[in-house]
C-alpha cells in the first residue's frame, strides 16, 4: 500500500457506492486516524443490523475515542474501517499468523489506540448472509477447537487491555461484550450437542467467566442470558441447556411489560424461578427504532412526525412516543 489511508474488504460482501468517499472526506475534515462506518447484514429476502453494530454505534455521531465511547469496542471487523497508514505502520499493526478471528485482535489495538475516531451512522457497507455459509459457522462453532480458540482470543485481548488500558469503563464494556457476543454464540451451539461436548463447553467457558467477568458485568446484560450463565456455573447441565435454548430461540416472544419505572420481561416461571424478570439496565443499552408516520411542509418548513419505540415492549399509549422535528 502507498496511499495515505488503509481499506479491507471481503469479496462476497457489497460497498455502498459513497462509502469510501464519506469515510475519507471524514477523515480529512476530522484529522482522525480511523473512521468507521455502519454495516448492516443482508440475503436474498432481508436486511437487519448485526449486534456488534447495534452496540458500536450506538448514539455514537462524530469523532470520539474509546476512552470516550467505549462501545466502540464491539466493532472488531476490519472491513467497515478506513485507517490512514501513517497510525497503522507506527503502531506497528499487523494480523496475526492465523486465520481464526483474525481482525479481533489488530482491529481491538487501533481502536485502543486512536487518539481520534470518526464515527459515520448512515449505512455503507453491507455484510452478505449465506445460508450455507451460516450452517458450515454454526457447525465449526460445535467444535471444541473451535470454542477453545475464541476463549484463546479472549485471554489474549484480556493481556491486550491489561498492558494498554486503565480506563475502567474500557475494561468494563469489554467484559460486557464478551458476555454478550462471543461466550453467547458459543453457549447456544451447545443447544442438541452431546452431552459429553456440551460439558466441556460449559466447564471451560464458565471457567473464563470466573476469570474474567464481574458481577457487576453480570447484571448489566440480558436477566435471560444471565440465568444461563449462572446454571452453567452451578454446573447444572440440563438447566443450562434449556435455558441456552430459550435465550436463542425464545426470548423475542416474551412479553415486556412496564411497572413504576422499571421494565420486566413475563417468562415461566418453572425455568427462571419467576414470573418476571427485571430487564431495566439491558433495555437501556439497546437502540430504539424510529418510525416516520407523517411528513408536512409550510412556508419552506419540513415538519416529521416519527415514533420513537423499542420493539417488543408494550406502551398502553403509542402518541405518547411521538416526536415532532422540523
């Protein structure tokens, strides 16, 4: 590479036509050293935003550093970045030796070490979906290589932050994280494994999170996913296996239910103990949707009517979501 930026992109995925124009124009009108922008994963029928991106860009506009936003940290793809190779050579950047989650690592140190981040919330770029390609990912995720060089990953990003890090919202939003994208990817695939693999799966990822997470972390995520963890650290495999099964396949048909300012979600209670569980703190961290239902126009004003709403929670009064913005 000669030019003054750096841009990775894999084949089979698609490149908004002005992506890269944007994202350079930020860069030089933002003096930044990395400039990310939004992504969202798509086939033949649809189009959805995948959960890195939903937290990375989460009311994130502008330029910002990790110490700043630390969300950012969710974003460890290379391909939605462009990075001036001035920082990438000082910084000495490089992928490591292996093709195994190869951008976690490399994309995790510019992110730590960005003094200016761009951040672009419109979409440019678009992360192809391949039905077969997800059944041969789940498949490989059903390996015990395979979860065994993700927890690799984790404990080398753990030394990673260790060394480079005293920010505690960094440290914290990074165990977060490993709550809930990379150990929750690999606690649903133990759902119909044998027992014998799926035993493994729960003692040496459970033995992470005893390394690793908080309690504090453990209460901010989903009541759901943390029931699951906390059977698989009890050790109780059967339990930990349906409710693995429920956080995957059965927690978007829970009815979310609002009381005195908090938010509750109605779950059996023969598997969690409870009718409701508490999903305050979780629901905090997900981004709303915004839906426009109205557009006007007077004297050379345009006037939007949207609703602003979280999807799966029931409000007794929907004009109460109304936003008016001219």
């Amino acid at each position: 590479a000669q030019g003054k930026y750096l841009a990775f992109l894999d084949a089979d995925d698609l490149l908004i036509p002005d992506a890269l124009e944007k994202m350079f124009d930020r860069a030089e009108h933002d003096h930044s050293e990395v400039v990310m922008i939004n992504a969202i994963r798509f086939d033949s029928k649809k189009e959805s935003q995948a959960g890195i991106h939903r937290y990375a860009f989460r009311d994130l506009e502008g330029v910002t550093d990790a110490k700043e936003s630390p969300q950012i940290i969710y974003d460890t793809v290379s391909w939605d970045k462009l990075i001036r190779r001035d920082f990438w050579e000082r910084n000495k950047l490089e992928y490591p030796p292996t093709s195994l989650y190869e951008d976690i690592p490399v994309m995790t140190r510019a992110l730590l070490r960005a003094e200016r981040v761009s951040v672009i919330r419109s979409i440019g770029y678009k992360w192809r979906f391949r039905e077969l390609e997800s059944k041969a990912t789940s498949q490989k995720r059903r390996e015990v290589e395979n979860m065994r060089g993700r927890l690799a990953i984790l404990r080398d990003l753990d030394k990673m932050y260790d060394e480079e890090v005293s920010d505690e919202n960094i440290l914290f939003e990074k165990q977060i994280k490993a709550l809930r994208i990379d150990l929750k990817i690999y606690s649903h695939a133990c759902i119909d494994m044998e027992r014998s693999k799926a035993e493994i799966y729960m003692r040496e990822i459970g033995a992470y999170i005893r390394e690793s997470i908080s309690d504090r972390a453990m209460q901010m995520i989903s009541p759901v996913d943390k029931a699951m963890y906390e059977a698989m650290l009890q050790g109780d495999l059967d339990r930990f296996i349906r409710l693995a099964d429920f956080s995957k396949n059965k927690t978007k048909e829970c009815l979310a239910l609002e009381k005195d300012g908090a938010v509750y979600l109605k779950v059996p209670a023969d598997l969690f103990g409870a009718e409701l569980l508490d999903n305050t703190l979780n629901i905090r961290a997900r981004t709303p949707k915004v839906r426009v239902v109205g557009v006007e126009s007077h004297k050379g004003v345009m006037r939007f009517k949207t609703q602003l709403y979280f999807d799966k929670l029931n409000i007794a009064y929907p004009e109460d979501q109304e936003i008016f913005a001219a």
